[in-house]
C-alpha cells in the first residue's frame, strides 16, 4: 500500500486492529451459536464477549507470540485468553483458522466495496453534474484523433458515466461474490462444527453462507472480485487519458485545476501540468495488475494450500486502497476541471467546416451520384482544405463550403442554398436529449 | 486460434463468411428501417433483401479489393454492389464502419457465448453426474497437499459443480454486456441516422441497445467479458489441477480414460499421464492472457481509436475457440473419467487414523485440558505415527488410536471407550447430505 | 496467429512443414551420431537421409494417424516408415519426444528471432536515417502533454533509436537463452542415449547444449525470451503513440504516409487517421500477453508436464509473427512519416517564447534572487501568457519576453539585454551533438 | 510493501531517509561539478556539503511543505535551505526534479539489485552444497506426475543451480538496464546544465551516462529490470512447486524443516505443511505481477508524463523487497530440507521395475523387432504390473521382469540373461557425473 494513495477510511479496514475486531467477533459469535447447542456452556460465551469486547489487542504482543508459534490465529487465540481466561479453551471449538481468517477477508472486502460504491457514486454525481453543465457545450468528436464530427462535452461526459454506472453494478455483483461466510470446519465437511454455527455467524457479520467450502472459501470468488475492480480502473483511466488529451497545450480545452501557490514543475515556472490524470493512469495500473495472481489464485491444490494468501495479504488492501484513492481524486478531478467552451468550438471551427464532409456525400448521394465518386468529390475538396488548416493552423471560416460552392461537379448536383444548409451545427446535436434520456433516465 | 484446440461450431461463427453474412444482415435490417423512415425507396430495401439475401460473398474478392482501398468496409460495401447493382448506393446510408463492425462483433461474442453456455451446461452435468455417484466415496481431504480429514469424491465434485455454477451466472451476465447494438453514426451522435434505425436493427439481430456510444461500443463491456471467461477458464485449471494430482503415481485415486492403442509415452511403454488435465491447464493460460489486454483496450483516444481491433481479432475468436474445445475437453474428461475408491480408502488409511486428531484434541478440551497442553499431548502421538508413515510408507491401522491408548496423559483424561469411539470414519461424513442440497437444490 | 499481421517469410516457419522438416533432420542427425557410436548400421543412417531427405511429409497423413495414436511424434515416426522402410526401426532410438519438440522449438524461435532481427535492423536505420535527417529540426519536447523546451525531431527519434539499439541487444540475448538443444532421453539422464548424439545433432542445428534439461528444456529460458519480446512491442507503442500525438489534428506535425485512393473513413470523407501506428499500439498488446503464460510455464511438475505445450502452440508461432509483421510495419511508416518542420515551429512560437521560463528563472537566481521569489517573478508573467494562449490559440510572438520587460521587479534584476538574450532558440539545441554522438557513435 | 515479507537490510533502501539522502547526494555531487565549471561559487559547493552532509533530514517537515507546494522535490529543496541557509539558491541550477528523481531510483535499484545478487548466491550455494550431497541419491524421474525412469535428486537440485545462474546473470543484466545517471534537464537537452555535470554525478554515484534521456530515463529499461525480476519469481515457483510435491502425503520424499513448538494447523495436530514453499508460490505471483504495468509504462507521452510514477512507487520497492525475502526464505527452506533418500527409493521400486520399460523397448528393438510391435509387446506386460500398483499400493519387487520372462513373445527375442541385466538402476546414473561437470564446472 502506498501512503500516499490511501485514505484513512479504507487504511482502517485493513489494519491489524480492525482484523483482530473481526477475529474476536467471529469467535464470539460462533461461541454464542456452540453455547445454543449447548457445545459449550453459555456462561462462557457471555464472558468471552464480555472480556473480549471491551478489550484492546495488543497487536506488537499477537505478533511476538506469533513468531514463537508461527501461526496467526494461534497467536491471536494465546493473546485472547490473557484478556479472558480459562474460557478461552472454549473458543475456536470445532473451527479451523481459515474458518476466521477467510470469512474475515469477506468482511473487510465487503466493507471496502461499501466504500468503494461511495466513491463510485461520487464520481458519477460529478459526471452528472458536469455532463448537465455543459450538456449542450459544443465540441469536435475526434476518432483517431482526428476532428470527425461535433459532440458535445455533456454527451462526452454522459458516456463516461453510463460506464461508470455499469461498473458500480459490477461493484454491486463483485461484492454478492464475496460476501460470503465459512465456518465448515478443518475441510469443510462440518465434522467437528454443526452448519447452525455458520448461519448464526454468517447473517451477524452481514454475510450469506458459502454453500461448499473446503477449508477455503472457493477462490473464484474473490478472481471475479478483482477482476471487476480491474475493469473499473481501466474506466478511470478511460477518463484520465480523455482529460489529459483535452488539457495539452495544442488542445486546452479544459484544464485540472491548479491552486494558488501551487508549482507545475520546479524548473520551469510556466507549466500546468494534467498530474491528477497521469497519477489516475498510473493507479489504473496498479489495481489491474492484482487481477491475473486474482486469477492464478483459484487453482489450489486439493482442498486448499496457502499459495493465495500472502498474493491476497498485498493485493487485498492494496488494490481496495488504490481504487479509494482514485475514485475519490477522480470525482475531485471532475468536480473542479476547468471547462473552456469558447475554446472547444474555437478548436473546432479551425478546420473550415470539415466535419460537415459527411453531410455533403450524404447529399451528393441522395442527389444521385454512385457513393465512390461522390466520396471522391468530398474527399478532393476536403483535402484542400486540409492542406491549409496543416499549413497555417486554420483553414479560416467556411472554406470548405466556399470550395463546394466553387467545384462544378458538386455544384452540379447540389444548389447553392443546398450547399449553405449543411453548415449548421445544430444539425449534429439533434438527438443529444434522446442520448440524455437514455442514460439518465 | 489453435486449429487442434478448436471445434467447428465455434470455428465457424468466426469465419469470414459468417462475418461477411452477419454485415450484410445489419445493413439490410437497416435500409429496411431507412426505407420506413422515407430516407431511402422501399424498393431498393427490397431489392438488396431479394439479391444480397441469396449471395455468396467472395472473401478472396474482398480481399483484393481491401488491398486496394485499405478499408474493409469499403472492399465489402464494393464486392455488395457487385451482387446489388444500382440500389448499392442506398445502403450504408449514414452508418459508419463501426456501426456495422462493432454490432457484428456484438453478434458473434453473443452467438459464441451461447456455445460457451452449452459447454458450461455439459461440464456441470458431467460434474453432477459423477457427484452423485461418489456422493459416499470417502477420500482424505488434503491441506497443503497432507492428509487432512475424510471428506467424500462427491463433496469434491460438488464444489466444483458450485463453481462452475457461479461460472455459469458470469457467463450470463458476460453475454448481456456485450450483447449491444450501436448504430449511431460517425461519433455516435445519430447526426445522420436516426435511432429508430439502431432500435430495428437491434430488435432483429437480438441485441440490447447501446445507450450511448461514440462510433465504437464503449470496450469496458469486452474487458468485463474477457474478465469473465479467464475466471471461467481458472476454474477449468482448477478442477485440471486436481485430477492430475489425484492420477500422479504416488496417489492414483483416479485416472483419465486411457483408450485402447493409446500411447502416454514414445519412450515409455508403462506411461499413462493425465494429458487432457494438463492440457486444459495451458488452456487456461491462453484464455487468461486475453484479460490484460482487453482491459488496455478501454481507455481508447477521445471518442475511440482503432488500437482495440487488433487485440480483438486475436482474443474474440481465439478466447473463444479455446474456451468452448476446453469445456468440451474437460466434460468429456469428467464424463470418462476413472475413480478408484478402493485406492482413496487405502490412501487414508495408510496414516493409521491420524485425520481423527482434530477430534482427539477436542474432546481433550472438552475433558477440561487447556488447548494449548491438549495440543501437545496430540501433537506428540501423531508425531510418531507420521515416523512410522514415513519410514514404512504405511502407518499401520490403528496405530494412532493404539498411542493414545499407551499415553497415560490421555487415559487419565479420556476412557478407552471414549477413545475408541473417535475412529469412526462415519463421523466426517454426517453433513454430506447438508452440503449435497446446498450446492444442487 | 492472424493472417493480416502475418508476413510469408516469418509464417514459413511455423507450418507444419517447416515442422516435419526439422523433426526429421534431427532425427537424421541423431542417426549419424548413432551410426558413428556403432549404436545403429551407417548404413541404415545412410538411407534414412537419403529416402527421407527428399520426402515430402504429407501433414494430412500424419494428422489421420495422430488421430489414432493420439501422439504427434509417434504419428510422424509412422509417416516417416512409409518413405523409409525396415530401416525406420534405427530411428529414434533411446529419444524421446520432446528430444525432438523442443529442439525443433529451440529452431524455429532461434530463425523467428533472426527475423526479428532483420526487422529491427530495418527499425534501426529508418530511425537513423530520419533522426539524422530533422537532427535540427527544432520542436516543442513536452512533459505532461506540457509545452515545456525545445528539442529537435532528430533528437526525438536518436531516442527511440537507442531504445531500439538496446532493444536489439535484448534480442540477441534471447536468443542465446533459446538457441538450446536437448537430446538427453527420457527424463534427461542420457540413460538410452549417449550424450554425443546431443552433442553432434546441436552443432548440426546451430544449437549450443542444454547443459541439464529433464526430458524438457527448462522453461525459465522460453519464460525470458518471450518477456524480451514483451519489452520490444512495448518499446514499438512508444513510438507509435509519439507518432499518434504528433499527427492528431491540433498538432499535426506528423502525419502517416496516406497513398493515393486511401480512405480514412468510410463516413467522413476528410479523415486521415493514424491508423498504422494505432494498429501497432494494439500489436504491442498482443505480443505482450504472451509474458504471463510464459512465466506460468516455468514451474512445470518434477521433471516436466505438458501443460506449457499448448500455451506454446499458440504464442511461438502469434508472438514471433505479430511482432515480426509490426517492426516491418513501424519501419515502413518511419521510413515514410511526412515531417512539418515549418508546423512544429508554429506549433512552439505560438506560446510566445514562454519556454524560456527556466532560463529566466536561472537568471534571476544568478542575479541574486532566492529561487522562491523568482520563480513567483516568472510564474506571474508566464500565466498571463498562458491564459492569452488559452483564450486565443496564440499568444504572441514575444509576448513573454514583453511582459518580462514590463515587469519592474524583473528589470531591476535583469537588463534589458539580458532579457533579449535569453529568447534565442539556439541556447537549447547546443548539445544536439553531443547525444548524437552518444547515441550513434 | 508486506510488513512480513521484509527483510530490514532491503526495507531501508527504499526509506524515505534513504531517498533524501541521495537526493541530497545528487545535488553535492552535481554542485560540486557546477561549481567546477564556475556556474556557482566553489565557497557554495562546500558549504552544502558540510551543512547537508551532517543534516538529519526531517521527514515529516518535508511532507508538510509538500502538501502545500504540492511538488516532493521543491519541498524537499526548501526544507535543505533550512539546514544551509544562502548558499541553498546554488543548489538544483539547471536540474530538473526528474534528474532527481530518476537518479535516484537508479541507485536504490541498483542497490537493491546487489542485495538481490546476494539472495541468489545464497540461493545458489545451497543448491550446490544440496546437489553435491544427493548427486547419486537415486530418485524417480517424474513426467507428468507419473514415474518415468530414475534420476537423482543431484540432479534434480543441478537443475535448479543451473536455472538459477541463467537467472543471475539475468539479473547482472537487469542491473546493468537500470544503473544509469540522468542529468540533462528539462527536457535532456542540457540546455541549462553541461553534460559533464552528468559525467561527474553518475560517476558519484556508480552509475553508467544514459546517452539520451528526455527529462526521464526511458522505461524500457526498468520494463526489462521488472522482466528479469519476474522470471527469477517464476524459477521459485519452480523449486517451491517440486518441494511441495515431493512432501505431499503419498510422496513424503522430503520435508522442510519443522521446528520445535511449530503448529502445521490450529485444529489438526497431526499436521506439518510445507507452508515456505506455498507461500513462495505465492510471492512469485506477487513479483511477477509488477511485469505488465512495468510495460504498460514505457510508452509514455511525448517527452514524458507521469504516469509510470505511482505504479514505480509501488512496484519498485514491493517488488524488490518481496523477491528479497523470497530470495533467503527459499535459500533457508533449501539449507535445512529434510530429504529422504530411502523414501524416494521406495517409492520407485512399489512400481516393480516398471521403470525400465523403455530399455525393454529398444533391447526388443535391437533384437529385430519392429518399433509398434515392440511397443505392444512392452505395453502389455507393464499394464499388468500397473494394475497390480493400483490395486495394491505396489506392484511387489520385480514383477515387471517376472512378466517379462513368461512373455513367450518377448523370450523369444531375449534371453533370460539379457532381461535381468536390464534390471539395474546403475544403468540410469552413468551420466550423473557429466551433468555435473557441465552444470558446476
């Protein structure tokens, strides 16, 4: 985990407090369940919480004794039974340390996806908020980085957050996946623990029961998990890399925002630098590689070996933790960018019309013409136009049309007020309400 | 795609034929909803429907033309008017490559999905097929790959069915989030087609609409779906990896059909070797490798660019194809395959009744020993067994009850009927049952 | 393996053919170096060259038995019979298969990389040639997408070839790690076969000798080979997205070659899109997911099982194909990038010198300045420029050094010639040579 | 970074502390050449040292400015003015925070690379010590999981050795990639600082000139740096993997080292696991996982941009730290394995022999038989000692030759002598000796 890419939220799950919490409550739990069946007597799972829940572990203790025994959750037991004594030999009865150690890892991802869902939501009242703002702001759509056709920054940002609504709908199944519990004992058949155990521990720790565990709970589970985490980084990079376009200098039509006081580069003190969308390209990264060891993760050997666990050990609260970070810096990001409409359609109007180039084959076409000469006649005069925009860095307002009107075989087919009516931009923003709706509504 | 590792049926939705004739189809669907909208004659919808219908496109014609123009669309719509004739120049109206690209990539990962389905269905059938049948097997469980506790074959089995269950819900959901049509023009804006026609084409070709693309469909759907079958195809190494343990030498509990004139071995007359479960275990790795790559193609420039498409003409049909040959593999492999419950008896047997000492140490407790002595005083029988396992590669039945019988700081705490009555394998076996109707009702 | 990123040459190797061809030279080989050891009759070794030398090994035949004996060598050795007659019984004496399938490997990738060589070369001198070419063409270099100094075209591709030039090294260090032979018997002993026969059929090979292998040629080797690769295709993104960059519409500094009755759009007849070095972005990712597998190929159980073998049958024929075929295609686009140099000096002026920022800030530190207060002096008038820029697409020729003259605290530090002589362009480029030197000396 | 999978020694190199002391290092040393070339005054490049020298830099003081500049290596330069006073305006002239920054991740790799160099040595010594003592420690060979013919553990761990010196001259390589000095400004053209200011530094610092940089060093080394990392993280899948398998129950030919007081399981005291080399197969999962995003860094934009600086931050010291521990938890697992040479002889004789079919094979062959008929023959009488091992856990001493001698087909080939004399295992060592000349010598 990466200090500085972690929010103390999401820090707290993943300390070694909160998971001897969780350790102690599962325990206690399953005593209050093994003293209903009159396993153990009730007495002592009402001093167990008793003493245990008002204590605070010692975790530089857990880990001494840990390095004597070299077992965690043997430590962890050694540890408890200071706070509640002779009692403690009735805790764990029937349980293996997985029994705690997976169905604890259930809790903090389940717990770690609440945040994440936070965040997700963050980020997508930004994008709706700013997709609302600047839902009618014009600006070229570029494929290939090429102008092609307008947009507007409203159906940019639309898109984005239809995808982030369908990742936060990932996020909502990834943690169906595994927020799960186990307590099936040593391998999984119940022998030593009846199932009551589980279901009793299972619905106090918010879990559904893991129909069939072999000690483990079935990595799969957890494979789905991050994958689903991976596919929502790639869309965080999706919008990093949209906004680091939008902010070089050639472009700059908008901008992340820039403090006062604050230094885009120590050596040169004119720089404005995207740094909150590479940092988001980079994290991209970093949760996304935890997805193939996700993976290499299921097959265990037989019914369990301990490979997945120190891979889950640093991808667990590492990837949950980056995620956090960069939901949460990307929903800043969107909240304050700085939008330049003035610019986006400046940009736009520098190649002369070209992106009307489609309207015009259209009409040749419909005026009769086959569709590969009439490519032909665009593409001629297009490319003119082209050649200045590449020459002087504008085309200079309706040159395009101004070629049409003086190519005789366009002019040949199309009137002169055929020619001015496709050079109205409006045109390409008719259906952005119907693109609106869809999304939001 | 590895012509070995490939089923025709698959194969076959990602021929160029089938590309070409799933084109054809969009277009068509197309003119027919242009031509309600007035946009282009009814009669030339008719006419493409009537000509294009019946043709059989020339790839090698195709191809040749692309070379010239570069654009596969294009070469296509060129070899169309071949067949079409005049009213060539009315299809394609408005729409833009992508539209036709990207929906027909929709329709084959749809088409392929619902192969992949039924090879999910066969491999689960398979799976509870032989669950039912070793439903009572008894076999060790293993943790680290050591003896652990008894379980059952078909508790084993059971697992894996409930893994490829949740595998088979992933598919699902994997299918509805590429299952999309975008047929909304240069950069998505309907600038020059009108919605109805995405919404007929859709209808038709049995695909959801896209809410809002931009000239491609958004790609964190293929990422999410690519994520989907390397988890699908890590349960397949899963279920590899143990038979292949359960077939090495040492253990042959199980062993895969081995034909009459088959050979394991150019060298080795004696070998028979598990090489339909090591295969699907490299099979796994070449599904998997298309998830990385997948989630990269996500973040394409702006409204798109084109660096997705040749990541997704090597994994759309080569994920796939070896997906769909690994089901079929791995379901003819559980079908056939040889369990021998004399041999998992035998094995278990072998340690003398060591996998009771879980229940030797809880009654221990039970009996007022502190966990921590009760341990010790376990841990130093089982030790000399597992000597004596070592030495002699059996421990002899009974031995370990026999120790415990010998150790004074046992009797004093446990009677002789008491000990005895914990070598009862029935025991482990109790909650089969409970497990069976978790994961099959 | 996809056909249109396929060259002929690099194919070849990779047919079945090419296959059969090497298998039965090293089984020939073998035979001689047999003969030689008075294992088998020379005479025998004799007619094995002479009646399979000239055979052409029908692949259909070899499948329609393999289908039988369900083992590719064994398959292949029966072909082999029919041309050979009773003499076939010397051959393949005390081999075993992956004698043959891993040496044949170790060939097939040792010629695939000297293609690749050949194709770096190519990459090699179209950089060298360009570079040397625009070595004073002077452009913007960016940081962040940033305007930062200026660089030179010519420095910019001297970058990428040295990152080639270490690329190539890397190359030829794979392909020591790959270029192995193994013939040591079944499970690497050189029990049935004298370590001579390996001797003699790896210099025939041009091999050197796997000094241990176990049945198999370690996999670390392959494992090292394919990340090599790995890092070249993403040394290829590099400059493919460099070019991408410097052709997208607002820079355009660069475009691709765009040959007469190319189309870049079947929509929009203006375009012209980057569409080669796109397609090589996604190449890279494709040669790239071959790495992972790889490396999961390493740990194969004890002496080896053959879960890397269909791993390999499809990355050693894709990876070696794909990135064969993208450094032709990178090499034909540098070789015909049209440079702007006259658009990549507009492109810098129209930020009105702001790129002397640093060197005003040294000035001021020289003259006495703390650098924090400088750097606010530079920073107030630099943004002052940019928001120009922003508002204009231009700022001004001169606009910067202006505002510096205007600025009291600036003049009291600086002359008025001091400030002029800091706009020079030249002051950047003034060890231009030096890397040249460096690079290509 | 995990806590417990550290080593103190590789942790402080990647300490903040460490960091600014280089960093302070790299500005002396480069004040001392600008001082040298009369940029800055000499009184200055003294002072700095002495007052930075002794200084004990405060990490959290410079956290502190950095939240407020919002840039590392200005807060880190401000909090050194505080220590040197006046003379602090001469520091970082004409560097760039990246001249900082790359630098020294330059040396902490490579410094963590010798570390790393030191782990593998040890590494290596305990193979050779380990090979040497089993070098005629006769084992079986094992492909497929299935016993195939004998070899020795020597030879077994004569593998390992020599896979492990591949990977570390790889890694001397991978130092060699990444041990390099950039100091070249803003954007590497030395505009505003003199090549020999580099020169001096990287001689400073033990590090090789990078003959162009372009504000960063390019990431394709660091790519090939990580590569290299991941296949030596593969090689310790590989040993981890064998050691599990060859402790696994049914096997139990060896065991790691089982301390006094250790527990294998909280509920079964019967166990010991082979829990290093499970979590070794782990935290090679955790190493190798860097390899991609390593990659996905090298094409940065233009010049450069920041995106590979979060994803270094984490893999960086993770990587080489997790390795590190690797390194030494695996040299220690292989220093006191506890390995069973009678085991591993009984277990491959409970095959009968079985395991010199293939000399069978080639005698028959030899004797005149025709291969496929020869096979049969040998096939059929090794089925049947396969049957009997399956049924009764062993085949019983010599049954293979005891059915071979009643095969009247097989008699009639070979005489009673000639099928003993193939019955002796010394037959499989002769060239034990040879592959540890060439693997040692």
């Amino acid at each position: 985990m990466i200090e500085r890419y972690s929010r103390p939220e999401m820090a707290a799950i993943w300390s070694q407090a909160t998971k001897y919490r969780i350790w102690f409550e599962i325990e206690a739990h399953g005593c209050d369940a093994l003293a209903d069946l009159g396993v153990i007597p009730t007495e002592a799972a009402k001093t167990i919480w008793d003493k245990g829940g008002a204590a605070e572990f010692d975790v530089a203790r857990i880990d001494e004794i840990e390095r004597e025994v070299k077992h965690d959750v043997i430590a962890f037991l050694t540890h408890l039974a200071e706070f509640i004594g002779d009692d403690a030999r009735f805790v764990h009865q029937g349980f293996t340390s997985s029994d705690i150690l997976d169905t604890t890892l259930s809790v903090q991802l389940a717990r770690a996806t609440d945040l994440l869902l936070v965040g997700m939501d963050r980020v997508l009242a930004a994008l709706k908020t700013r997709a609302e703002e600047h839902k009618h702001t014009i600006t070229i759509g570029r494929s290939h980085g090429i102008h092609a056709e307008p947009t507007t920054m409203g159906v940019k940002l639309a898109r984005f957050y239809a995808e982030f609504a369908r990742g936060r709908a990932r996020l909502v199944t990834a943690r169906e996946e595994i927020a799960v519990c186990a307590i099936s004992g040593a391998i999984g058949t119940f022998a030593n623990i009846d199932p009551t155990v589980e279901a009793h521990v299972a619905e106090k720790m918010g879990l559904a029961i893991e129909p069939v565990s072999s000690q483990v709970i079935p990595r799969d589970r957890h494979a789905a998990y991050f994958a689903a985490l991976g596919v929502i980084a790639s869309s965080i990079e999706n919008i990093a890399v949209e906004v680091r376009h939008l902010q070089r200098t050639e472009v700059l039509e908008a901008e992340e925002y820039f403090s006062k006081g604050q230094k885009g580069s120590s050596a040169m003190p004119h720089k404005r630098n995207p740094i909150l969308t590479e940092n988001l390209t980079g994290l991209a990264r970093l949760v996304r590689m935890a997805v193939i060891p996700a993976m290499e993760n299921v097959a265990l050997w037989h019914e369990r070996d301990i490979s997945h666990s120190s891979v889950e050990r640093g991808i667990a609260p590492d990837t949950t933790i980056h995620l956090d970070f960069a939901l949460h810096r990307l929903a800043g990001m969107i909240e304050k960018l700085m939008i330049y409409p003035d610019k986006m359609k400046a940009n736009m109007d520098r190649l002369g019309g070209l992106h009307n180039s489609q309207r015009v084959l259209l009409a040749l076409t419909q005026a009769g013409e086959q569709r590969e000469s009439a490519y032909r006649l665009v593409q001629r005069n297009a490319m003119k136009v082209w050649e200045m925009f590449r020459a002087d860095g504008t085309a200079g307002d309706g040159t395009f049309r101004d070629l049409l009107h003086q190519d005789a075989d366009v002019t040949a087919l199309l009137s002169s007020a055929q020619i001015d009516a496709m050079f109205n931009d409006d045109y390409h923003l008719k259906h952005v309400d119907t693109i609106f709706e869809r999304v939001f509504s």
